[in-house]
C-alpha cells in the first residue's frame, strides 16, 4: 500500500445525505450564516448546528417556532413578525435586515431571508431560511461612516477652501468654505470640472497644472488671477488614489499688500514717479540691453528754479503740490516707454531708452524734448488759488554701449545741470568733458582746501578805509590762502568753491574771529584803538543758525567793543527770508556791531525792505566806481546810492577808487568813505602797520 495513501483522512462507509450536510455546513461556517425552517402544521422549528453555534446555544437547544421569533431585539421583533405573517398567509418571501439577541446579551446584526413551500394544494406548509450574520459588515460600515463624518467635519472645519477632483478634475468633495469662495453650492459644483467653475480658459494655466500633477503624480502650486471674482488665487494640487486634493486660498489681500510694499520700495509717495531706486534699475536694465548694439540713450537732469524760495515764503503744502503738478507735466513730455523719476526734494530725472543711433539725431532730437519740458514746466501753475510761475533747469548726457557706469552718469547730468544754472538758469546744457575736468579740479581744491584749514595755511590781508579827511578809520580783512605749490592764492581763485563746500563756515569763522584778535590787539594802543575791521559775510555763513552766536562769542573772547566790528554783508540776503534777516540783523545791531551792505547795486535791492533794515553804512561796488568819471550810467548810480544812503541816514564807502578824480567826484556829492590803490592796496599786517607808521595815520 502507498504510504502516502495512509495520510489521507478515510471516510468507511460513505452516505451521500451525510456528505451533503457535512458540505451545507462548511458552506455555512464560510459564510457566517445558518439555516432554518418552520414546519406550519406541527408548529415546529428547527436550526442547523452553525446557526446555533452563531447565536451561542447548544445546538439540541432548539427553541418553538414562538420563542424563536423572541430571539429578534425588541426594535426589529414587530417587523420580522410581520415578515413571517406575510409569508405564512400569502407566501411573500422576505429579505430584511434586523438585530438578534444571541447568548448573554449579546446583539448581532443579521441578514433574515425567508421563502414559503407549499403543497399540492397549493397551501404553505413550510417557510425555511437562513440567518447571515452582518455583524462585522456592520460594524465596518459604522467604522467607516464614524470615520467619513470626522472626515467630513474636519474638511468643513478646513479654512481654507478645499475640494477632491476625480482624475478628470471633476469635483467629488467641496468644503463650505469653496463654496464661499466659489460662489456656487456644492450640488451645483458636484460633477463640473474645477476648470468650469472658475470659467477658466480650456488651455489655460489651471487645466495644465492639474493635468501636470495627475499625469506625474507630483504636488502642484501656483497662483492666478481669476477674473470671474475679481480675485487672485493660490492653489495647491496633491494625488491621491482616486484623484487630487485641492486646497484654494484667496491671497487677493496679500498680493495688495505685497503690491503695496514693492510700489513704496520703488515709487516716490509724494509724486508716484520712480524713485532712485527704480530709475537706477531702469537704468542698469538699458545699459545692458544697449550692449549689443548702437542705440543712443540720454539722462535728462532737472532741477527747479528757485524751489526753496516758494517753500519758505508759502510753505511746504504749496510745494508739494507744485511737485505734484511737475510730475504730470514732466510725463506728459516724454513717450510711455521712458521714465520719469523723482530723486528727491526738487530733482526729477527723465530717462531716454531710445534717441537713434547717430549722435546728431540723439542731440537733435533730446533738445525737442528738453525744450518741451522747458515750456511745460514754465507755464502757470495754480496751486490751491495761488498762481504760481517757475522753471527749471536741465543737465543732459547721452549713453551707448561704449559707457561709463551709472554712477557716472548721474554725476555728468548733474554737471550740466549745475552748467544750466550758470547760465542764467531756465535752460538746458549737455554734458562736455570739460565739465567733468573742471568738478574733478573742484573737488582737488575742496581736499586742498580742508587741508589748508588744519595746517593753518591761510592768513588775512587788510586794505586800509580811509575818511574824508584822508586819515585812516579801518581796514578791510581780505582772506588769503598761502598754497603750498601755487603760492599766495587770492579769494577769488577759491572763495567760491568753499560756498559751495560748505567749507566757508570754518573758514569765516577763522576769519571773524582772527579779525576780533586783531582789533583786541589795536585797543592797547592809542594810535589804532579807534580802528575798525570790515568782515566780509556770505549769504550761507549769515544763514546758519549759529552765526549770531558764532559773532557773539567772537566778540566776547577777544574782549572788543562790538562797533569796532563791523560785518559786509552781501545784498542778495534781500532775496528771500527778509524777516528772519531782519531779526538776525537786530540782534548784532543791538549788541554794538557796525552793519554794512556789501557791493550795493549788484544784487537783489529790495528798497522797500532796506528802510526796515539795520543798517550804518551802504558800500558802492567797485564796477561803479571804476567808470564813474566816464560813464554816465555809472555816474547816476553812485549819485543815487549816496542819495539814498543820506535819505536814510546811513554812511556810505566807495570801494575801487583808484584815482584822485574819482575820490574828488565821490566826496563832492557826499561820499565821505573810501577804498582802494589809491591809497594803498592790501597787506599782510606787518607791512600794514609799516604803512601805517609811515603815513602817521
């Protein structure tokens, strides 16, 4: 016998009614069901072992057909019952689903099938079933359920607005939230694709990145603008099993904010013109494009005219608003594609992308345009009710591929500007070499110049005054600067840079306060303790806020008698602030010290503010004085001057006199104060003292 035969199970004996049961109860086990039958006419009930062991009793346990049916939970007893009825009177088979108790209490979820057979009579005589326990369905289906409604709730509670798409980007899920933002419920957006419902182009942006994520399985964000709602969107798409996960987010505020920050980085708040910033990227960005080829550009320079005089005497509101107004007119000028900037307080900057390839036409055709921004920015401006007129002066340099940096190109246009204002103003200057040699020479003497105030290089020379009666009454303190390589330099080779510099504040208070050791030097002696020293004042030193102080102090540390100090102040203080001027002019006034105006007849001759002024003396400018004898022009306006000064009670000096005629026609019509090679030029002060004991002045 084959050994392997001996391992298998052998059944003696086989019966095929056994063999059936013993398959109809593996069915059963397999299936978790058992079955049953009613046999009518006996009342008598009847159950296979599985469904006993399902419900937990024995299975010789068999219950009557009346307590089978209290097996049912009181919920689903009444319907079952009605189930059973139904089927025993007429037959009608039943499917239903109820709730059994099974041993020690506990309930189980069945399915309940149940079918009559009749006899030949057509009676029922027997109702059988069979009992499929659903109980763990059940409870996966609750699981399940219990899980979707969390899902559901955490979904809804999402804030962002969040949808699940199906793999044609239809919607399957949409959170309240999407339905706010999409403005469609969500029986209405439930089987219409996304794309639909924010009425997106069929190839546009949103369709592609969705199809992106789907077909690559990757995550997805972007943002866009949607016209529909007016609002930008951020969007986020995850795959999924079934599809994508999709997160929107209105970032329509944040974009306006970011909008914002980038427009206040960029953009000039007062004018809403580029800013510095702005232009120098513009800028930077048509140097690098012009690299390949010809193109002429040009950087226009402008500056107004006077601006601060409009902003002191009518205040800062009027000027803003003229700035305002500068700037539409200045954009009106140019084409779209140039810029217009505003660098700050009263500059403005236009930039030319594109003026031809040859100079002539770039020089002809940037003179249109700057002589159109002449005549706009010329024209009347109402401001708040107040007319007001200015101008502008412009500085022009032109760039090609072949170009210094932008650094330098700002400083040329600067250059010509400052070139427009030297002459005469309201115009326009194109940038010349010359220019550049002459600020690199400027800002050489600026260097020269600190250095020759800490090595004490500069030293005054005095130019005797003399009275009508020939005798000496002062001196006039003349700077002078001792240059190591270029010798004795004269103010004027020098002066004017240190105005500019703002080097002239150290460098006149050196001077005021060497003239007030001078004249506390000629108190001690009899000869020259009634001299005075003329000291020559700028319009920026008197301007400082200090600069009482500064003459005070002066005064005071030398120890002087404040009239022996006498200040030449230069006319065009008349030009604006006159009363500030006034009240500064008072204060000195009060305190002894001597007020003259310098050079009178060259500058600003406000005569209906010079009555208020506190003044002693008006001083004839040289360039009358020099052709009085010859010119009748000239003769006329040192006769009026005097006249004036006598009409005000004020002395008068002629500076330049050179000649014995022109101190003979001065003092007969009144000038009793002279200056000039006539009597001595200006000296150091041994050689002045020398002169002086000579002369026995």
């Amino acid at each position: 016998m084959d050994k392997r035969l001996s391992l298998l199970p052998v059944q003696l004996g086989y019966n095929p009614a056994d063999a059936a049961a013993q398959m109809l109860d593996l069915l059963e086990r397999a299936a978790k069901a058992g079955a049953w039958a009613v046999d009518l006419p006996a009342r008598r009930f009847t159950w296979t072992a599985q469904l006993a062991t399902l419900l937990g009793i024995a299975p010789a346990a068999v219950p009557s057909f009346e307590d089978a049916l209290a097996f049912y939970a009181p919920e689903s007893r009444v319907l079952m019952a009605g189930a059973f009825e139904a089927c025993m009177e007429h037959g009608t088979p039943f499917d239903e689903e109820a709730q059994v108790i099974a041993a020690g209490g506990r309930l189980l979820w069945m399915r309940s099938l149940g079918e009559a057979l009749r006899d030949t009579s057509g009676r029922v005589v027997r109702i059988q079933g069979i009992l499929h326990d659903l109980t763990d369905k059940k409870s996966a289906e609750q699981d399940s359920l219990r899980l979707t409604m969390r899902l559901s709730t955490t979904l809804a509670s999402i804030t962002d607005a969040f949808a699940t798409l199906d793999m044609e980007g239809r919607f399957t899920y949409v959170n309240p939230e999407s339905e706010r933002l999409l403005r469609r419920k969500s029986r209405d957006l439930l089987g219409q694709t996304l794309w639909q419902a924010v009425h997106a182009n069929r190839g546009g942006r949103l369709r592609r990145e969705l199809s992106r994520a789907l077909a690559n399985g990757q995550p997805v964000e972007f943002e866009e603008f949607y016209a529909e709602f007016g609002k930008w969107l951020e969007l986020r798409a995850y795959p999924f099993e079934e599809g994508l996960a999709v997160y929107f987010r209105d970032i329509t505020e944040r974009k306006a904010a970011k909008d914002e920050i980038e427009h206040l980085a960029f953009y000039d708040a007062l004018t809403q013109l580029p800013n510095r910033q702005l232009l120098m990227d513009r800028l930077q960005s048509s140097l690098a494009s012009g690299s390949g080829h010809s193109r002429i550009g040009a950087l226009m320079f402008i500056d107004l005219d006077h601006f601060k005089v409009l902003n002191d005497t009518l205040g800062h509101a009027k000027g803003d608003l003229l700035l305002q107004k500068v700037a539409s007119r200045l954009q009106a000028c140019v084409r779209h594609n140039d810029t217009v900037a505003r660098l700050g307080g009263d500059e403005f900057v236009v930039l030319l992308e594109d003026q031809g390839e040859k100079s002539a036409t770039a020089i002809a055709g940037t003179r249109v345009v700057g002589e159109k921004i002449l005549a706009a920015l010329s024209e009347p401006y109402d401001l708040a009710g107040h007319e007001h007129h200015a101008t502008c002066s412009i500085g022009i340099t032109f760039f090609s591929q072949q170009q210094e940096s932008i650094g330098d190109l700002l400083k040329q246009a600067d250059l010509a500007m400052y070139g427009a204002k030297a002459a005469s103003r309201n115009t326009l200057c194109f940038f010349d070499p010359q220019m550049q040699a002459a600020a690199t020479a400027n800002a050489a003497t600026n260097v020269q110049l600190r250095q020759g105030l800490r090595n004490r290089e500069f030293l005054l020379h005095y130019q005797p005054q003399v009275g009508s009666q020939g005798h000496m009454v002062g001196v006039e303190a003349l700077v002078r600067w001792r240059h190591p390589q270029r010798g004795l330099v004269p103010p004027d080779a020098f002066i004017s840079q240190a105005e500019e510099s703002g080097l002239i504040l150290p460098l006149g208070k050196w001077v005021l306060e060497t003239a007030c050791a001078q004249l506390a030097a000629w108190a001690g002696r009899a000869e020259t303790a009634s001299l005075s020293i003329a000291v020559n004042v700028s319009v920026r030193q008197f301007r400082h806020p200090d600069f009482v102080e500064l003459v005070m102090a002066a005064i005071s540390e030398a120890g002087i008698s404040a009239h022996r100090l006498k200040l030449e102040l230069t006319e065009s203080l008349l030009a604006s602030n006159i009363e500030v001027t006034i009240a500064k002019m008072g204060i000195l006034k009060r305190a002894g010290v001597t007020l003259s105006i310098d050079d009178f007849g060259m500058g600003y001759s406000a005569l209906s503010y010079l009555k208020h002024l506190p003044l002693d003396q008006l001083k004839i400018d040289r360039s009358f004085v020099k052709d009085v004898l010859t010119d009748p022009n000239d003769a006329a306006i040192a006769r009026t001057i005097i006249g004036l000064a006598q009409s005000l009670g004020l002395g008068v000096m002629a500076e330049g006199v050179e000649t014995e005629a022109q101190r003979e026609f001065l003092a007969r019509h009144g000038c009793g104060c002279y200056q000039g090679y006539l009597f001595c030029k200006a000296l150091p002060i041994g050689e002045l003292e020398s002169f002086m004991l000579g002369k026995r002045m």
